[in-house]
C-alpha cells in the first residue's frame, strides 16, 4: 500500500473536542482530548501553541532530572518533590555518625590494583596475622518457619521470590529461636525495602497483642506490603531517614508504650549496619537511661520512710542495669561499602595493629570473597540471574555487588592470586570487620555472634549477626 500523501495545509484542521497539535511525524493532528477551555492536550500545552513557544524551559534547580517554565520557577519550588522537607523530632544530625578522625589519610590512598606486589603481600600478610585467634568455621544455623511453610511450597514461586523465601524463613527462625517472637515488643526493620521480613514477623505472630513495626529506610519504595495489615491488630510505621540521623528516643511510639526493641535486617548493606548497631547499642540506651534519671531522682528526694528508700533504690538499680534493646538479628551484606568514620569495631582493629588504611584496603578486597568466582559459566549465568532480580525485587538482593561497585578488578591485581585464595582471602577480610562488630557488641553488655543462616547456593552473603542482652541469653546465643 502506497504512503498516504501530506494533508494539504487548508485541511489541517483538528477534530473538534481534540487537541489543536499537529503531530509531523504521524501527518494528522493530536486525538487527545485538552481541559475544558484548553485549545492543548496537556503533553502538547507548550510545544502546541504559538503563545507558549517563546517560554522557556530550564533544569529545576532542586533535581536536575526534570524540568520547569522559567517563569513558574518559583511556584514550582514550592511543590516540587525534591524539596527540603520539615525534619522529624527524630532526626538529629550525625547522631550515629561515629567520631571523624582520620579520615583525611585516606584521600591519599591508591586503589589495590595499583598496589605493587609487595605493598599486596605485606596487606595480605597483616590480614592473616590479624586473623589467627579467629574462629573462621562459623556455625550453621540454617532454620524455618511454620508462618513460611505453606508459601515455600507454593509452585507459583519463581527461583528468585523461593531465593529470598528461604532466607526470610531462616531469619525468622532465627529470632524465634533467641526467643524474640512474642507480644509487647517493637521490632525495627533496618533497611526495611519494602518491609517483607517484618511482613513475616507480623504473620509469625499472628494475633499478638501490642506489636509495632518501624521500617526505616531513607528511599522511597515502590510495591511496599505495609498495606496488608491495616486490618491486623499490629500497628505498622514507616520511617523515611538515614539510619545516621535516626534517634530512637524521640519516636513517639517508644516514648509511650516503653516496648523491648528488636532490631532486624535483611542484608543491611555495610556502613548502614554499623549505624544501625551504634542507633540501637549506643545512643537510643543512653538517651534511654538520661529520661529515667530525673524521676527516679526526685522520687528518692520525696521518700522520706526507710522501706520507700529501700525500694527505691531497687528500682534505680534495675533501670541501671535495663537494656532497652531486647536483640539484634541482622544478616550482613556488602562489606565493601563499610566506612571507618562509622566503623563500631575501630577498637579491636587497633588492639591487633590495625587503622584506617588497613581498614580501607580490606574492605575492598572482601569483595573477593563474592567475585572470585566469575570465571565458571555457572556463576556467571548467576550473576546475570541476579541483575534481574534485582530489578524485579527492588534490589532486596546484593550478592556480587562487589564486583560492579569496586574499582578493584581482581583480575587486574599484581602478583599471581589463584582465584581459590582471593575467595578466602576475601572470606578473612569480612571475618575480621565481623569480629569487630562481634567485639563491640560484647563491650557494651551482648552475647553476640556470628552463623550461616542460608546455603552460599541460595545467597554468597549468608552470614547471620545475632545478639541478646547478657542478663537474657540464650545457652545456645553465646559464641
């Protein structure tokens, strides 16, 4: 069939009740129906007519991705997603950041592929050294759930959704193995993406009184689950912040109800699991213990009677020894993107000789301990399979991160590493920030430690982070 023939110009007329735009390419005029009163569509409003040629559009100022009339600039900024939003109560600048020092020495730092063969052999040599007195074989915890049972054998499940179906089914297991499953507590899901282990906590259980859920996560999610239990009898909060800023204390819902936390995460990506250790251990106890103090003080100042003072001073002893975080449950993910300023194991790096460059250089190469592998075709193959579910899952998932995020192609390394030892090389350097993370939880009065919850076949990050309060461990949640 012959092209059709340009519309002569006489008889470029629109439809009536349609936009008055003439699309070039298409040789007919746009069949969108513009507002009442409008000659345009709204795709066409400026590009259609003449009055609205000469405006002129510019980068909005807030985020460069999209555009605004110069001339209704100001409007925009007023409504424009990307603007500064009121601060919650609970944001306080840097309140988890760590302390910031240091840092300027690793500006000068070269990547580990321009290392010299020497400069790699003394790093390695001070890994394995710092790693002798660690226990390397870590228990295997690999658990399940009734509250999973009937999705994991659903058929409908896919590789990737019976993936992550495993892993949330061993976390859960997991927490209710430390005893953490039950009612009044407030579980806070670090990371939480679109809140699908708290999802599962919730459903685990079941109709438990008093059961609050804070997800916090600084990005916006799509396909979220927080929906799904409007009608449940607990209450779900998202929190939209940086685990940086985030003060426990000044969550109205803490401040009230005075709920045992949880604290969970499913793959909590490097430097987010520290501020998420120092949120819970650190700052929201002491912020804790400081809003006890001064009741307990004038209550001592108004009891007059022996019996009242001996009670008293019962009760300030408890509150002393109170922690108000009843366990940490975290699966740990990506180590390459640790950082030293927010680093909780800084002390037991020093005892064993260890500083910030060491520190950088190892949580590079512990991207090894994922990447290493790349020659197989399996992997390979599994490597793509993961690209897309990752896209699919709203990046739930960050195995192999390392290889696309580093600069530090293993490949490209001095010296003649076998791709056996960069894996165990980079299995030590993940150890050894873990035990630092282990030491520290210990220091401020947990039982913690570290086991595989899933196979490396499901998931390369499978290392499991689990502490309890000293007073309230389990036998089997020491190390």
């Amino acid at each position: 069939m012959a092209a059709s023939l340009p519309i002569p110009a006489a008889a470029r007329v629109p439809i009536e009740g349609r936009c008055g735009y003439f699309v070039e390419r298409k040789n007919r005029f746009c069949r969108m129906v513009p507002a009442a009163g409008r000659r345009f569509c709204g795709e066409h409003a400026g590009a259609g007519a003449e009055e609205e040629n000469t405006r002129k559009r510019i980068l909005c100022p807030l985020d460069p991705k999209h555009t605004v009339y110069e001339d209704q600039l100001e409007k925009h900024l007023k409504k424009c997603n990307s603007r500064e939003k009121p601060k919650p109560d609970y944001f306080i600048q840097d309140i988890n950041a760590g302390l910031e020092d240091e840092t300027e020495i690793l500006d000068k730092l070269v990547p580990i592929s321009s290392l010299s063969e020497e400069q790699l052999e003394n790093l390695i040599k001070k890994l394995r050294k710092a790693s002798e007195g660690l226990n390397c074989t870590l228990k295997e915890l690999i658990m399940s759930h009734p509250a999973l049972h009937d999705v994991l054998n659903d058929p409908k499940n896919g590789d990737s959704a019976f993936k992550h179906l495993k892993q949330q089914a061993s976390i859960l297991g997991n927490i209710g193995r430390l005893n953490l499953l039950g009612p009044r507590r407030c579980f806070i899901e670090f990371g939480a993406g679109r809140g699908k282990l708290s999802h599962w906590v919730d459903i685990a259980l079941q109709e438990a009184e008093k059961v609050y859920f804070l997800l916090v996560e600084r990005e916006t999610t799509r396909f979220k689950v927080d929906g799904k239990h409007k009608n449940r009898n607990s209450v779900f909060e998202r929190l939209q912040i940086d685990i940086q800023h985030l003060c426990l204390s000044k969550i109205p819902v803490l401040v009230k109800e005075k709920l045992p936390v949880v604290g969970i995460g499913k793959h909590l990506c490097g430097v987010a699991t520290d501020l998420a250790l120092r949120c819970l251990v650190e700052t929201y106890p002491t912020s804790c213990k400081e809003r006890n103090e001064e009741p307990v003080a004038k209550r001592m100042k108004n009891d007059k009677m022996d019996t009242e003072n001996d009670n008293e001073r019962s009760e300030k002893s408890e509150l002393e020894q109170w922690i108000p975080v009843a366990g940490i449950v975290i699966a740990l993910c990506c180590h390459h993107r640790c950082d030293w300023r927010h680093y909780v194991g800084k002390e037991f790096f020093k005892t064993l000789g260890l500083g910030p460059v060491e520190f950088n250089y190892f949580q590079r190469m512990s991207s090894w301990a994922t990447c290493g592998m790349r020659e197989t075709t399996l992997e390979t193959s599994e490597i793509n399979v993961k690209k897309r579910e990752n896209q699919a899952n709203g990046n739930e998932e960050h195995d192999h991160e390392g290889c696309r995020k580093t600069d530090d192609n293993p490949e490209g390394l001095p010296g003649l590493l076998t791709v056996e030892e960069r894996k165990n090389i980079g299995r030590l350097c993940k150890l050894l920030i873990d035990q630092g993370r282990v030491q520290y939880l210990q220091q401020k009065g947990y039982n913690a430690s570290l086991q595989y919850y899933t196979d490396s076949l499901v998931s390369l990050e499978n290392v499991l982070l689990t502490a309890l309060p000293k007073q309230s461990s389990t036998p089997d949640s020491t190390i």
